[in-house]
C-alpha cells in the first residue's frame, strides 16, 4: 500500500511539474534504472509573420533543456515514433539568423558546447509535431540496444572518432577548394562586368579594381617608406632654435669629443707596447 501511494503521488507531482509558458514537457531517463526523470521541454517552432527562417515551418518541433548526454541521433531515436524525423540541430542557444545555413563538414566541426543546449527537430511531416507534443511517458535515452557510452569508454570512442582519413579530408578540401575558386572567379567576372557602368539613377559605383595592379608590400618597401618619413621630419625640425638645444647641442660635441680622446690613448698606448727595436 506504502509503495503504492508513493507511486501514485510521485506521478501526481510528475503531472503538475510547471513548466514555460507555450511548452510541453517530456520526461526522460537516462536508462531504465534510474528514477528520477528529467524533462525537455518542446513547442512548435513559430516566428513573426514576414520572418525567413532556415527551419520549415510547421514541421519543426523546438526543444529546450536538453541534456549534454543526448546527441542529435539520440534525440532522432527519441522522436522517431512519432514520424519520420528529416534532420536533427543542437545549437549552444536559439538560432535568430533568416539565411540558410551552409552544410556541415563531418572533419571540421565546431567544438561541442559542454552544458545543456536546445535542439532543433526537423519531421518530414507536420503530423510528427503534433504527436511529439502529446508524448507524456517518459522516454528512455540509453537501451540495450542503443547504448550511450559514458566514462572512459566514451573518451575512447571520441579519440578514435578524432583519427581522420587522409584520403577523404583531401578529397572534402579539394572539393570545397573548387567550389569556392568558382565563386571567386564569378564574383570577380560579375565586378568586372559592373566596372564604370552607371546604374539605373546614373551613379557609377567605384570598386577598388584599377588600371594598376597594386604592388606586393615587403620589408624593403616598409624600411624606405619609414626612411622617407624620417627625412620629412628631420626638414620640418628647427635645429638650434631654442637654448637649450644649444646647450644640448654643445654637450653632445664634448662628450663625442671626450669619448675620441679616450679612444685616441688607448689606440697610442697599444702601439707603443707592441713597438720593438730593430737595428737592421
């Protein structure tokens, strides 16, 4: 009867677990042992009408709260009863960019945000949403047959994931090499073709593309530019105007003065010990 009523009120207090305003929430476990659940919490993902958003709308459920042992194939595995899943995201913070985002390489990659992130889940159908709102039994993350590793097994599984392919890392970097000298040349060409043509208002649009290729900048060009600026200095200075730059002046005169005496005795006492006498 105990074990019973403590079942009964841990599943009340699970049912009015409060939760943001406009989410659901969906309690997980990490495995079938532990008791205590945690939840995500989930919404249709909306924005404002006139709003481009890289996410189809309609089909796209937004997830907070999510842990840092779920993955992206974890959160696909989660969702799948409830429709075919397109495309999964985990992202550090909500996404406010409009663009489409380019596709990410399997090599280089950001680094993994180690905290609780927010996902993105892409259905191939709106029907997906709706079912992964009504969810409301609590959602098992590690199985026996989808184990997630933890500990050392899951640093040994990230050290082996590090180890790349030569071959293919080569093969993605020509390939994105070439698609990017494509866009060069053709953003160079689209320049070229737009050089010194006067829109629809007359204006002509200057581009830094001239009649001169500019030249390369080295350290025997910096050294004479630096040069040239000091002589445009030394000019512009007014030598001896002031007193105390004749004071200057005639101390720094005596001191080169002091300074070649020394040297002049020095030089006098060496060849007078070295001096020896020769008869024939």
């Amino acid at each position: 009867m105990v074990a019973r009523r403590r079942k009964r009120e841990a599943k009340e207090a699970e049912e009015r677990l409060p939760s943001p305003p406009g989410y659901s929430a969906i309690p997980i476990k990490f495995s079938e042992k532990q008791q205590a659940s945690h939840y995500l919490y989930v919404r249709e993902h909306r924005v404002r009408e006139g709003t481009k958003s890289p996410w189809p709308h309609k089909r796209t459920l937004f997830v907070l709260n999510v842990p840092p042992y779920c993955t992206e194939e974890c959160l696909s595995r989660l969702f799948s009863p409830c429709g075919s899943v397109q495309s999964v995201e985990l992202q550090e913070r909500p996404d406010l960019t409009e663009s489409p985002k380019e596709p990410t390489s399997k090599f280089f990659h950001p680094k993994p945000v180690p905290g609780f992130q927010v996902a993105y889940v892409v259905f191939r159908k709106p029907s997906g949403v709706s079912a992964a709102l009504a969810l409301k039994d609590p959602l098992l993350v590690s199985t026996e047959s989808h184990p997630v590793k933890t500990g050392v097994h899951k640093w040994i599984s990230e050290y082996a994931d590090s180890v790349l392919d030569p071959e293919a890392l080569r093969a993605e970097v020509d390939t994105f090499m070439e698609a990017y000298d494509k866009k060069t040349a053709e953003e160079e060409a689209k320049a070229k073709e737009e050089e010194g043509v006067p829109d629809e208002e007359g204006w002509v649009k200057v581009t830094r593309r001239g009649r001169r290729s500019a030249l390369p900048w080295t350290e025997a060009a910096s050294l004479r530019v630096l040069e040239r600026e000091k002589q445009k200095r030394a000019r512009k200075e007014l030598l001896n105007f002031y007193a105390w730059q004749h004071r200057e002046t005639k101390m720094e005169h005596l001191a080169q003065l002091r300074k070649k005496f020394e040297e002049d005795k020095q030089r006098i006492e060496l060849m007078r010990a070295q001096r020896k006498f020769r008869p024939y």
